[in-house]
C-alpha cells in the first residue's frame, strides 16, 4: 500500500503524519514528540495515521505556510479538520500563507500549536492515499450510507398505523414522505406491502379537483406536492391519471394571471400552503419537487413563473427590485418577500443598518429552484447563492440561523441540503477559506452520528412538526437517497 508522509519540526519536537489508502481510518494514534519538551496532542485532533517515522521531508517554520496553501486549495475532508483550535489557525494560515517566505504566529500556547499541526498534517498527507479509493460521487452507496438507510426504513416500517399511514401532524404530508423513502429502499422497493397500503392511504385524499390534501385543507399545495412526488417512484401506469390531475392541480395553485396577480405583485409565481394563502420559498420550492419529480417539461410556463418569486426571495440588491433587498449582497435567501420580506431567522446587522438574515434550508431552496428554473452556472443570482453556501458551510445546524434557532428545521434543511447539491452535480463544495467538502461523505458522516438506536432520527427542536420522528427518519432517508441514487 502507497503511503503519504509529511513532517514538521517544532523547536525539539518533531511530528509526523503518515496516511494509508483507507478512506474508513478516521483516528488513530498521536504523534509521539522527539523529546519530551512539549505535550503531544490529543488524539481526536488527529484524523488520519500520524505516527513518528523517519522523516522524508522535514519542514522548518520558514516553509509552513507552502504547508497551508496547500491544504487551503487541495481536496481535505471536513473531517480532517478536526478540532476547534486548528479551524482558528487554518483560518490564520490562510490570511498568512501568501504574504512571504515566514509565517509568524501568535503564542497561543504549546498544545493549541501542536494540536493545530497535526491535523494540519494529516490533512494534507490524507488527499493523494484517499484518491486511491475515493467513493465515486453516483456510485451504488457505501456501506455506511446503506446501513443507516436500512435502520431508517425498518424504522418507518415498524411505525406505520393499521390505516397504512404514520403519526404527527398532517398524516397526510408524513405519510407520503414515508412511502417515497421506502419505496426508494433498496430490498423494500415500491411492490413491499407496506409501501402499497402507504400509498392507498395517502390516495384516498385525492379530491375532485386533483388536489391530494386532507378533509381540513389547510395544507392543500404542500401535502399535494409530497404526494405527487411519492407517485412518480412507484412506477406503476395504475398512477398515471392521479399523477396528471395533481400536476394540474399544482399549476393551478400558482399565483399568476388566474388569480388576477401581474408579474410586478409580490406573489406572483410563488406558491403557499393553499391558493388562498400568502405565498412563500418553502411552499414553492416543494411545489417545483413534484413537478420537476413528474416530468413537467422544462419549458413549462411555471418554471418561469416561479423564478420571479424566487428572485425577489434572494437578498442581492442587483437582481432583486424590491425594497427589503436594496444594497443587500448576501445572496442567500429569505422566506417570503411578501408585505416587506419575512425571515424565520429575524434580521442582521450589516454595514451598520438592519437586513432580513439569510439563512440554510431556505438558501438551498432557492438555490435547486433556480437549477431547475433553468438557470445556468455562470448566472450571478446562482453565482451569489452558491458562494454564500461556501461562507455558510456547516452540517452542525441550520446555517446562519440565530443560535437559540440554529436546530430548528435541521432535518427539513438535510433533505434540501442533499436535493440541491445532486442537482448542482459537483461531489465536491468550497468553503469561504477554499476547502473542498466531499458532501456526500459528510452528510453521511452528520447522519451516522444522530441516528438513535431504534434506527430513528429526532430533533428536539419540534419547529415545523420536526418533533415527529417519522417525519425526521423520513427526511433523513431522503437525504441519503438524494445523495446516492
């Protein structure tokens, strides 16, 4: 097996990171100092195999920051990052790196610096040993990714109600969330038992109008959407009536003409809970799901006509006219830009005066909706949100939601997180310092970690029915599912 050393020596100490091809090692042991003058780091700062060796090339501080540059531009995971200290000084070497031959650092104390250099090394000795065996990005899912997938389902399958549908808040939505991820299972597949009567129970909801939403009505385009895209991967004609009328159904919903709005309103071309509802991001962006899921070709009017409501989402003074959005280079998103915009995440201060926050989930639904809109990658508006995800990078929490917030529809933003990012068809995403992120590989990482021993997923911030376990499995399944299909 080919190897890959670096070495660094410190004053009397010397470290060394050496990585094998196995992408799986993720700790191992520390680097043992040459002398005993200063304290070895702590283990879980060290991501790949880092063990005292021969030097094959000893690097003085003179030289460290040709170290730095080099991870700041090369292909190190996330979790080669490994500790809080080391995100402080990457965050200095790469201010650092480019100004000279001499990096100087402030004295933040021996363990802090050793810790830092660690990681430092094994994240740049880990790149040219992971390629060796580096997943391809659509390939069938590894092993990890499959077994969380198969936990989740039986999960969902051990949880479903002798109606054929799952508990919590508008059962309809939950179920069809819950039928489309198993039906996506491998070894379920839409012919298991359980899929079948999850999908007769969600068709019983459909309506004369083509609408597939409770008696209530209180969420008739969103359980609608859900609902169309669980059809389309059943893959039977027996759906292919049900499946037209809900398309229909959608189109229909859309603020536009029919509803006596003009593209200069606010509404236009955004979808709400229901036709009579304010419209708003997340109820579009599900809407465009089932539709871009169902095949509405992609010179269909209602692309179009929802790209209008979701470039007045985006808070980029340059494309967005209105007057929330004046001077505002953010470019992520909001929730609606109805009545003077409206942020779940509340307002930032920026260059000394008050904006609507951006914030995750909804930035990564602004950011798919535009893909399958139609827009192209050199498009400022895509060229804005993709480069606030790199600022924004994080799957620890909803990004850039206030801290008390920052769980809050956690689940909901894994889901589109995964939906958005196999739509941009890159395996890889840069941050705001030029890391390169494998998603998928993180995602699935975050997933593993939040798992509970039953095979569900939770979040105790319940905002927006997330305190509905089968709605959190099911997201979390979809997630996976987006990532490896």
């Amino acid at each position: 097996m080919q190897k890959s050393e670096v070495r660094i020596r410190m004053g009397k100490s010397e470290f060394t990171a050496r990585a094998s091809p196995s992408p799986s090692t993720r700790v191992a042991q520390p680097p043992s100092p040459v002398s005993t003058g200063h304290r070895s780091p702590d283990r879980s700062s060290c991501p790949g195999a880092c063990v005292a060796q021969p030097p094959s090339a000893v690097l003085q501080w003179p030289a460290l920051h040709l170290l730095a540059a080099r991870l700041t531009a090369g292909p190190a995971r996330q979790r080669a990052l490994a500790s809080a200290e080391a995100e402080k000084v990457f965050a200095e070497f790469s201010h650092v790196g480019h100004r000279g031959p001499t990096l100087r650092l402030p004295a933040r104390g021996t363990r802090l610096l050793e810790t830092a250099l660690v990681a430092l090394l094994a994240a740049v000795a880990a790149p040219r040993a992971a390629a060796q065996t580096a997943t391809q990005p659509h390939a069938a899912p590894p092993a990890q990714a499959g077994a969380l997938m198969r936990r989740g389902a039986e999960y969902l399958l051990a949880t479903q109600e002798q109606d054929g549908g799952w508990p919590g808040p508008s059962r309809l939505g939950i179920s069809a969330l819950c039928v489309k991820a198993l039906a996506q299972t491998r070894g379920i597949g839409p012919e298991h038992l359980a899929v079948r009567r999850g999908g007769d129970f969600v068709l019983r909801s459909q309506r004369d109008d083509g609408g597939i939403y409770s008696a209530d009505g209180l969420y008739k385009s969103y359980e609608t959407s859900v609902a169309l895209s669980m059809l389309i991967v059943l893959k039977t004609d027996r759906y292919k009536d049900h499946i037209a009328r809900a398309q229909q159904f959608l189109k229909d919903q859309q603020w536009d003409e029919g509803e006596g709005k003009s593209a200069d309103d606010e509404f236009y071309g955004g979808a709400g809970y229901g036709s009579s509802e304010r419209p708003d991001l997340s109820n579009t962006q599900i809407m465009l799901d089932a539709l871009h899921d169902s095949g509405l070709p992609k010179d269909d009017p209602a692309y179009q006509k929802a790209l209008v409501f979701i470039q007045r989402c985006q808070m980029l003074g340059e494309s967005n006219g209105l007057a929330f959005a004046k001077g505002s280079r953010q470019g992520g998103f909001i929730y609606s830009p109805v009545a003077g915009g409206e942020s779940k995440a509340g307002t930032i201060g920026i260059d000394g005066r008050p904006e609507l926050r951006c914030y995750g989930s909804m930035t990564y639904a602004g950011f798919k909706s535009m893909l399958y809109a139609g827009l192209t990658r050199d498009d400022p508006r895509v060229k804005a949100a993709l480069d606030w995800i790199g600022r924004y990078w994080t799957l620890e929490y909803n990004p850039n939601m206030p801290e008390k917030q920052s769980r809050q529809g956690l689940y909901y933003y894994y889901h589109t997180f995964a939906r958005a990012l196999a739509a941009w068809g890159e395996p890889t995403v840069k941050d705001r310092l030029g890391r390169a992120h494998d998603w998928r590989r993180e995602l699935v990482d975050k997933l593993a970690s939040l798992q509970k021993p039953d095979g569900s997923w939770t979040n105790d911030a319940d905002r927006w029915m997330e305190g509905a376990p089968a709605l959190t499995t099911a997201y979390a399944l979809l997630a996976l599912q987006a990532a490896f299909p």
